[in-house]
C-alpha cells in the first residue's frame, strides 16, 4: 500500500460519523476518486481548511485493496476556493461545473484535459464574471474531452459533409445536424439560420452581451443534448439558470 502523490480539485464533501469526511476530488493522474479523511471534521488542524469544494491541492493518499475509497493522509493548498465566495453566480457555475465533472466521469478515469480546463475555470471564475456565451464554451470543451462533442459538421444519418451546406436541423436522438435531405425522415429540431455555425465557433470572448437569442438556444440545445445522451440531471443546473437569466 503504497502513498500516492497527486494535484486534485475538491469537488464535494460531506461529515462522516463524528470526526471524519467524505471527500470526493478529481486527481490530475488518476482522474475522480472518493476519500476518507479520518479526523477532518473534528480537527481542523490537520487538514487546515484544505478539503472544501473548489479548492485545488497538492494531495496524499492510500489506496486499499479492499475499498475503492482511498484514505486521503494529507492535503496542501495549490489555489484556495477565495474569491469565489463574492457572489451567487460565481458559486452557480463553480457548481456546475464541478458537477459537470462528478457526474460524467467514472472513478479512476483519467481525463488530463478536463483536469485542466476544470482548473482553469475555477481560477478565472476568481476575477471575472462568467456569461452564459462563457459557460457555453467551456460545457462544448468538456464534452470534447469527454468524447461526446456533438457532430455539428457532417449529415449523422447519410454522413454527407455539410461544411458549405445551411445547417439548420439537429437531432439529439442522433447527436448531430442532420442535412436537408435526412431531415424529412430523422425527428430533428430546427435552429435559426446562423445558429449552429456560431455554436461551433464559439468562443467566450467574441460574441456581445446582446446576443441573449443565440444564448437562450445554446443552453437548451445543450441541455436537451446532455440530458438525452447521458442521462444525467444536474442539481446545480436550474439554479445556474436562475442566476444567469
Ligand atoms: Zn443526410
């Protein structure tokens, strides 16, 4: 039983018994893991406010062979949580985000990427005020690194390239645009004209705040598209909504 050394994101906790936690964090090299800190709630001092969700650590633990819990031995502070605390709608989409994270990925699943763009988000989300254009970006990002990008470049039922072609249909039961041809017999959505072009270039900075048309769309689209493929329902994603609305 060898300590393992490792960066992680806190992604939630909660007591256990009277003077343990149960801790879950997203390791860098070994991806999502579920730990026991045995003295975290009772002493504070021996994890000095370490494991609160949000924070990035430097972290020790042991695995056993018997559990996939690993037992989390110590924890230092790389980035605090501090900053996020300001307002409502930075909690929101730290939230989400994290959840995002928690609940799309299975134990032990390295995922490097969305390590690292999880860590990036929870650092800018520090300084900056996120818009739902940000928001957007960053989901389409990790669902990349999650390999569930939806096609939005070519027909999903007959594969024809759409590249100089309108896109205008999408169908979430195939996770992708459909063209012209195909939609007839493929249950689909139709999008505005310039919709789903702008989803693939999108990038947080570029669009202006008076494109809440273009916002609107975009979270259902993806909302419809996450719920559908994989059958997750985030709890943090209604009061996301509320506050960004
Ligand atoms: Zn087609």
């Amino acid at each position: 039983m060898a300590l393992v050394k490792d960066y992680a994101i806190i992604l939630s906790t909660r007591p256990f018994g009277e003077s343990d936690k149960i801790v879950r964090f997203f390791t860098m090299s070994a991806g999502k893991l579920t730990g026991i800190a045995k003295g975290a709630k009772k002493s504070q001092k021996r994890f000095m406010n370490t494991l609160e969700p949000f924070n990035q650590v430097r972290i020790e633990y042991f695995e056993k062979a018997t559990s996939t819990m690993v037992r989390v031995e110590n924890a230092d502070l790389e980035e605090s949580n501090g900053g996020l605390e300001v307002n409502l709608k930075r909690i929101c989409v730290a939230s989400f985000f994290t959840e995002f994270v928690d609940k799309l990925t299975k134990e032990k699943q390295k995922n490097e990427h969305l390590f690292d763009t999880l860590k990036m988000i929870l650092k800018s989300l520090k300084t900056i005020e996120f818009t739902v254009t940000d928001i957007l970006y960053y989901e389409l990002q990790m669902l990349e690194h999650l390999g569930y990008m939806p096609n939005l470049a070519s027909c999903v039922h007959c594969g024809k390239d759409l590249a100089d072609m309108e896109k205008l249909y999408f169908s979430r039961e195939r996770g992708g645009t459909l063209c012209s041809g195909c939609c007839r017999s493929v249950p689909h959505r139709q999008y505005p004209q310039g919709f789903i072009p702008r989803m693939l270039t999108l990038d947080g900075r570029s669009i202006a705040e008076s494109a809440k048309g273009f916002e609107r769309l975009g979270t259902e689209i993806l909302e419809d598209f996450v719920s559908f493929h994989l059958a997750v329902e985030l709890k943090s994603y209604r009061l996301l909504k509320r506050v960004t609305g």
